[in-house]
C-alpha cells in the first residue's frame, strides 16, 4: 500500500510504478483505491454488465499493471460539485442515497461494499497495489476512516510512506505522520520514501539515520525530481508550469475553470513536440494561443457563468472571430451552444437555464439519466481549421447529463452546425469551431498523427519507464520484500 504525508505527494504515480514493475515480473497484478475524490473518471466495466465510472488514476493504474479496468477498483468516487457536496458513485453507480448522507454515516455504509471488493481483488490476483488518499494521520477522521489505515489493516498490507521532498519539511512530515498513528499501525509502515529530491542525495545525511532511530522505519528510496514522466497529475492542475518539448510551434490554452472535469486526458499534449500548453484563468492567457480548448466541467452551467465574470467569454469569441481553432469537450461544447435548458435543476449548481457563448447553433438540455458509455466513432468531413480529422476513427469514453442538438429556430432559419460525428461532434460553417461529446480524443494516435504528424510516448513507454526509474532508485530488495506471494492473508 502507498501512503502518502499529503495529498500531491507522489501516491498515485508510484502506486502506477509498482503496478507495471510487479506485472514485469509475470504476476497477476491490480490496483485499489478505496475511495477517490475526483472528477477525473473513466468508464469501465460493471459486475453486473452495466458500465460505471472509477477514477482515472485506478485506470490507469490497471492498464499499468496488465489488467482490465473494473469498479471494483475504485469501489467509492466522490466527484466535488461544490464546495461543501460530491456526487457519490458506489461500484461504479450514482448514489443518491449515499450523496444526500452525512460523511460519516456514508463511510459506514460504504464499508462492506469496499472490503468485499477489496477482498475478490486479492483472491483473484498474486498482488494488489492500493493507493491511500490525502494523509493517514487526519486524526479528526481517523474514526470513520475507510482509505487509509483501516483498508491497510484489513488487507494486513505492507505499507509504504512517501513525501514530496521538494515542499520542504519532509523529515517532519514522516515523522509527524508516523508519530500520529496507533502503534498497531505504525508497524505496518516498512518504509518512508523521499519524492521529488533535486541536489546531492549525500546532503540529507544525518537526516535519514536520525528519522531512522526515532521512528525504526528506514528511507528506502529517494526518488529524483522528475516533471515529465508522462503521467497525468490525478487530482488538479498542479503543473501551471507553459512548457514545451522543443521549440514552440502551437501554443494551445486550456481553461481551467473551477470544476473542470477529465483534464488528465490533455496530458499527451504536453508530450507532443513543439506544442505549448497553457492552464488558462483569464483573457491575457488566451492572447497568443493558437487554440482554445474549454474542456469538459462538473457544472456546466455554473463554469460558464465563471467564465463570463473573468471576461473569458470575450476571449473566447473574439479568438473564434479571428479564425482561431476552439474546441469544447463535453461540457465545453454544451457553452459552446445557444442556450443551456436546466428546467428540472439537474446542474449541480442550480443556476437553471443560461445563454451559451453562441459559438454554435446547438442547444443543450440537462436530464436525470446519466450518459456513461464507452464509444467509438469516426469523423466526418470537416472544413477549416479541424479538416485534417476528417475520416479519422477515433475511441474514447461518454459522461454527461446533457443532451444536445441543434437550435430548432436556427435551424428552420438555415443556421445549422455541420454534423462532424454522428450524435457526438458539431463544427460550424468556418470550420474553426468544433464541439464534441468524446473525451480522450487527444489519447488517441490517430488523432493525434492526424493533427501534429507526429507520434508521442504510449502508455506502454511511460508505464515502463515509471518501472524503470523506481527500480533504478529503490533500496536493493525493496520491491521483492514488499510482496509475498507465497502466502494470501
């Protein structure tokens, strides 16, 4: 089990690592995260047949470890649609039960739904690799703990403690962390790991040896700072950071609004050479972008109405009139429309009925049942600025409540968007805007061969290079003491 001092410490990438290094040995290996708290999801398969959604980072981590995605890897997932409520997705399902309970009650009703999840996992497989959320040591919720030191008790794991070094205060993050377990727990702990470390590994001498005498738990690894391991950051836009591989020829702008939903699957932008990618917060960002993208959001509705306030609508429009590439993604594409139609308060937010940013003559409405689907498709012939997609088959994954079609007035008036994928994509007559339902268009070779002519890294290469570097920096033995696979508890 990978724990971590805080949340952004390294859990979710080393979790990944450990999964690809343990299936490199010919074990049959998964991932479980109890509960995670994201609104970056997949859709993958349901026990019952029915698909259900998990966090992206669990299907990831499974596609690490050679197996396929399922719910019961990530049994709970909290997906924030304000500040103060979540959506709760239980195996996979909306809850409205679980959604409109207190935390605590939830937790306890959640229990044995985890553990028996938890439990066929480790029937089924040699290895299971779970990853912790936040910190161990949230002594005010420790009590109704179900991802961390409960699950780690339950499954008698081997647990692992990292720390991102490069925040400073490490030592005192290890060991305060420690310090605040029982002592039941503190023995599951066999090893602190030092993430992000940039300088000469031989200046944090006496450090380790002096954590080692107060606690009894050696560092085990140093892990150099590594930005460009491939792998999406799980819970926000930590890497701010407008960097390219090699010299820029694109520079795309990404708007980052409050509930933005799915940006992990951006994250092979970053690895296409000569492309810039911009996290975007107001109009000056958006100045010298060769596209916009607004991608897909939590609440629809209430990330246009924040868009509209930091002038970003202006930005947007009159990128668009000057013939620059837009394109919206499932939420991204519902503003990009006339009118967003709320009337039965599905938006988490409530704000009911709104104008989109009229970019296409489309209109959204907002239903109870929820899209959540696995899809294949192919463009058709497009125009203008997204032409080269034309005829390109593409997969990705559906989550949404709306629905959209186009403008019934505009429509009999002759204002019509140009249908770029069946039920899925809409461009307008200039050929520059274009809206689609599909995420993970950009995690696609096709798609992108087809854009940039150029290949990036596979998932593959970055799932073996994770493997490489941890065995590169591991104590010798490390990785083989963790697992037994000898025997299942």
């Amino acid at each position: 089990m990978v724990l971590g001092t805080t949340s952004g410490a390294g859990k979710s990438w080393l979790t990944t690592a450990l999964c690809r290094h343990y299936a490199r040995q010919g074990l049959k290996v998964a991932p479980f995260k109890a509960q995670n708290m994201s609104n970056n999801a997949r859709v993958v398969a349901g026990p019952d047949g029915r698909l259900g959604e998990i966090g992206s980072a669990q299907y990831f981590q499974s596609l690490a470890a050679r197996a396929t995605p399922e719910v019961r890897m990530n049994p709970l997932l909290l997906k924030p649609e304000a500040d103060t409520r979540s959506q709760v997705v239980i195996m996979g399902q909306v809850s409205a039960e679980l959604s409109a309970m207190p935390w605590r009650g939830r937790s306890e009703k959640a229990w044995p739904q985890i553990t028996a999840a938890l439990d066929a996992l480790r029937e089924e497989n040699d290895v299971v690799v779970i990853e912790g959320a936040g910190s161990p040591a949230e002594i005010n919720l420790h009590a109704s703990d179900i991802v961390n030191m409960r699950i780690a008790r339950h499954a008698h794991a081997r647990c692992l403690l990292v720390t991102d070094i490069d925040r400073g205060g490490a030592f005192a993050h290890l060991y305060g962390t420690w310090a605040l377990l029982p002592p039941e727990e503190q023995a599951l702990i066999q090893g602190f790991v030092l993430n992000k470390f940039r300088g000469d590994a031989a200046l944090l001498a006496p450090g380790p040896q002096m954590l080692h005498d107060l606690t009894g738990v050696p560092i085990v690894a140093t892990l150099p700072m590594w930005w460009q391991h491939g792998l999406p950051e799980e819970d926000g836009v930590f890497d701010d950071r407008s960097r390219a591989n090699g010299v820029v020829s694109k520079t795309i702008a990404v708007i980052a609004y409050p509930r933005i939903s799915n940006l992990d699957e951006f994250q092979p932008l970053k690895n296409v050479p000569g492309v810039r990618l911009v996290w975007t917060r107001t109009p000056a960002d958006c100045l010298n972008a060769d596209w916009i993208i607004l991608p897909g959001s939590k609440s629809t509705s209430a990330d246009l109405a924040w868009l509209r306030e930091q002038g970003l609508d202006r930005a947007v429009a009159a990128h668009a009139g000057q013939g620059g590439c837009v394109l919206g993604v499932c939420g991204g594409l519902q503003m990009l429309g006339e009118a967003l139609i709320d009337t039965g308060g599905v938006e988490p937010m409530g704000l009911g009925n709104a104008p989109g940013l009229g970019l296409l003559p489309l209109v959204t409405s907002f239903e109870a049942q929820k899209t959540v689907r696995q899809t294949e498709g192919q463009f058709g012939e497009l125009v203008g600025g997204w032409a080269a997609l034309s005829g390109v088959a593409v997969t990705g994954y559906e989550i949404h409540h709306g629905q959209t079609a186009q403008h019934p007035a505009m429509a009999r008036a002759g204002d019509v968007a140009r249908e770029a994928m069946a039920s899925l994509a809409w461009q307008n007559k200039a050929g520059n805007v274009l809206g689609i339902y599909l995420h993970g268009l950009f995690e696609d070779p096709r798609v992108l061969q087809a854009l940039f002519g150029a290949a990036v890294p596979t998932l593959e290469t970055v799932f073996d290079g994770l493997a490489d570097f941890i065995e590169q920096h591991c104590e010798a033995g490390l990785l083989d003491r963790l697992v037994d696979t000898s025997r299942k508890n």
